[in-house]
C-alpha cells in the first residue's frame, strides 16, 4: 500500500465502498471513481476529494489513475460483469480487488469487532462504534450506515487498537475478515441468488466463525440455527432480549422512552436509556453492548453512550414527528425485518394508524420470499406497494411487485414510484407513515416530509 498512490473504486457510491474512500482520503491518496448514480453521498465525496463521473466510460478515468504501477483499483461484486471500465482495467494488468479484500488488510493489524447477520448489523455496528467512540478506547469503524452522531459512515483514531466493522455476508465478502470478536444477529436466509439453499447460507456463517482468532469471542444471537465453528480458545456466548449470557431485565416502555438493565455474565448494570427508543433495539443495544463490555467498557460509559445514541440515518430514521403525524424511515428489505419493523412501529403507536409504503429490492429476493413477504406487510394497517427496485439484476421473468400485492391481507395500492407523491395528496388519514425498502426510496424522503409538514 505504500507504493499506491492513486485508488479507483468502481462503485464509489456504495455505502461499504465509501468509506474505504474516505479513509484512503484521510491517508493522503488520490482517490477517484465510477458511479452509475449521483447521490447525496456522492456529493460529499466529491466535496472531501474525490473525482467521481456518472458514466461508465473509459474515456472519464483521470489519467492519473491509467497507470497500473501505482494505482489500485477497488470494486464491488455488485458492478455488472459487463461494465466497460473493468474491462479497460482487466486488460490493461491493474491490481485489482474485491473492497472486502481491502478491507480485511487495513483491519487485518488492529483488534476488529465484526457485526454479522441477516439483518441488524448497521444498527449494532453503529452502536458498538458510537459506545467505544465515547468510552476510554476510542475506535475505528467502517460502517453500513451514516452515523447521525456523526454525519459520518468512518470514524478514525490515531490511539485504538479496535476497529468495528459491519461484517457484509453478500458474495461471502464476510469470508475476508480477521474477526478479534463477532456478533451474530440472525441467519434467516438470504441472497439466495449467490448461496443458492439455506444449507449453504448457514455454512458461510459457520466459515466466518471459524475466522475468530483464538483469544476472542463470539456473541451469538439465542436459538439461531447456526452450529459455530469456532477455534479453540473462542470463549461463546448467548444474547437476546430476554435470554442468553446477556440480555435485559426490567424493561419499561412508556412516555416515547425505553429503560431496562443490562445483564452481563458478572454484573447487572442498570437504567440503560434508549436513544433511539424502538423496541427492537432493545435486542440490537444488548448484542453492541455485550461486545463493548466484553472488551472493558465500563458501565458509566455504556449507560452515557446508549443514551446519547443518534442511530444511523434510514435505520428507525424519525424524519416527522407532531402531534398530528409521524414519519419514519427504515432500510427493511427482507421479510424478518419488515416483520420487526412494523410491530415495533406499531408497538410504539398502539392507538395510531400505521401506513406503509414499501419498495421491494431486487427480483430475485422478491421471488424467493414473496409470500413472506406478503405475510409481513399485511401486518401494517395499510400498504403502498412499489415496484421492484433492481439494483445489479436483469427483470425475471413473471416477477413483478403483483406477486406480493396479490397475497397482502390488509387494505392496499399497488402504484409505480412516480405516481406515489399524488396518491399520498389524496390520502388524508396518515397518522404514522413508514417507508421501508433498500432502493432508491429515499429519494423521495424529502418530499414525502414536505407534503405531510403543510398537514400540521
């Protein structure tokens, strides 16, 4: 690494591949790269550095970065196979690698604290960085979400030895790691596109367990279907809300709060205060503060930082909030999580009605878990369905938002993402409007909040 100057990131815009170039900003490289799509993000790469282009065209590479002998090219599975600049980069002998890759050497030296599982991994690896962040031993994170403590999805420190790192299970991309400690949210099934059956879902995660180098730890969501491969010399241990070697007691949910105490293995540490007060936190604060503690977090520092938590932005994101109506964004995009998301909304406005519009991400995850999906959206007391967002895939054929729509219980419209601003004017009964989905859904955040604002 030394002797690359320039790094290029074919995917710049992800929020995984971010990061990475915003820490080889802060370690004075020359950072540019390739995104299909300008966003938010995007701009402020651009702002702190970087050279970035919508196009997928040779011809847009700054030519500083068209020497192979000092420049390292950084992609992201999800870039098409057909992309014109990873051709030009293949053939022309560039050092190219996977960003997982490079990640796991920038962490291979220091003490990494890896978040994993289906779903609940932004959330607990934000935690878990925002508590060391304030506690005594500081921290490094590269992070799937933007922290709101922070602005920020990279915290850096020139002192720890901890780094916290959203361990992604996509393309196996968790397989690069060097985990000194893991946490394991869940293992429902997912990316089945890539694993093809549960079965080899599971062995992917048991892999990466077997990754936790002796001395360290793994804290394992309660009743998972996960047999660990850990090494010798990997302590184990169990979390869930009300369960496990960690878990809480005395939980009290009332006034737009949550309190409870925090049962560790030797002590009880008591009145912790949700920042972000949905009661699904509650498990994801057990698992980032059972890691926290378990590398010596003392209880001042974990009570200050859980209250102090901000949450990441499109994770429980109260974007609204009156006393006519709420709105509140989540990245929910897999039946489990939709599931969690709309019981604790609901959990937090028992008496309110809760409307959902929810886009569905990707093709092949709609058609591997339509009627779970289905299942969990007729939870809400009405939905607004979208169409598919496809990201990396083509269409499949006979796959449409339709097959979801035709199976969803409660009242519902099926609509296109343009015609959505027209059908929320028409709609004067929100109370608590919550959108979920991992496409480009929060394009529309903005003026969702405004056409709901001129209601108050």
């Amino acid at each position: 690494m030394k002797d690359i100057q320039n790094i290029y990131f074919i995917g710049i815009g992800g929020i995984g591949m971010s990061n990475l170039a915003r820490y080889f900003m802060a370690k004075g490289k020359q950072v540019a790269g390739y995104d299909r799509t300008e966003t938010l993000l995007t701009k402020e790469l651009t702002k702190e550095g970087a050279s970035v282009h919508y196009e997928d065209d040779t011809a847009l590479i700054p030519g500083a970065f068209k020497n192979p002998g000092n420049t390292l090219v950084v992609y992201t599975p999800a870039v098409p196979a057909d992309s014109n600049e990873m051709a030009y980069f293949r053939a022309n002998g560039f050092d190219m690698h996977k960003r997982a890759e490079v990640l796991g050497l920038i962490t291979q030296a220091s003490k990494a604290l890896c978040c994993a599982g289906t779903h609940g991994k932004t959330t607990t690896s934000s935690m878990l960085a925002h508590i060391l962040k304030q506690s005594h031993l500081d921290v490094n994170a590269f992070l799937g979400g933007i922290l709101k403590n922070y602005n920020n999805n990279l915290l850096l420190s020139d002192t720890s030895e901890f780094t916290v790192v959203e361990a992604d299970e996509y393309d196996r991309s968790f397989h690069w790691l060097h985990p000194y400690m893991a946490l394991i949210t869940s293992v429902d099934p997912d990316h089945l596109d890539i694993y093809g059956t549960e079965e080899a879902y599971l062995k992917s995660f048991e892999h990466f367990t077997s990754l936790i180098q002796p001395g360290g730890a793994l804290v394992l969501k309660i009743n998972t279907k996960l047999n660990p491969k850990v090494c010798q010399n990997v302590r184990v241990y169990t979390y869930s809300q009300d369960k496990g070697d960690f878990h809480a007691t005395n939980i009290r949910i009332g006034n737009g709060e949550i309190r409870f105490d925090f049962v560790t293995p030797k002590e009880v540490i008591k009145d912790i205060h949700l920042g972000v007060p949905i009661k699904i936190n509650i498990e994801n604060a057990v698992g980032s503060m059972a890691l926290a503690w378990l590398n010596g977090v003392t209880a001042d520092e974990l009570r200050q930082a859980m209250a102090t938590f901000q949450g990441a932005k499109r994770r429980f994101d109260f974007l609204l909030k009156t006393d006519k109506v709420v709105m509140i964004d989540d990245y929910a995009h897999h039946p489990d999580e939709l599931a969690a998301s709309i019981t604790s909304v609901k959990a937090l406005y028992p008496d309110r009605k809760v409307t959902g519009i929810f886009q569905p991400h990707l093709y092949s995850r709609t058609k591997d878990f339509a009627p779970e999906f289905a299942k969990s959206l007729s939870l809400l007391d009405e939905l607004i369905l979208l169409d598919i967002y496809p990201a990396r895939e083509k269409p499949i054929e006979g796959v449409t938002s339709q097959i979801i729509f035709d199976k969803v219980t409660c009242p519902k419209t099926l609509c296109r993402k343009d015609e959505l601003l027209a059908i929320l004017e028409n709609k004067q009964d929100i109370e608590v409007l919550l959108t979920i989905g991992a496409g480009d859904i929060d394009q529309l955040l903005q003026p969702i909040k405004e056409l709901l604002e001129k209601r108050r």
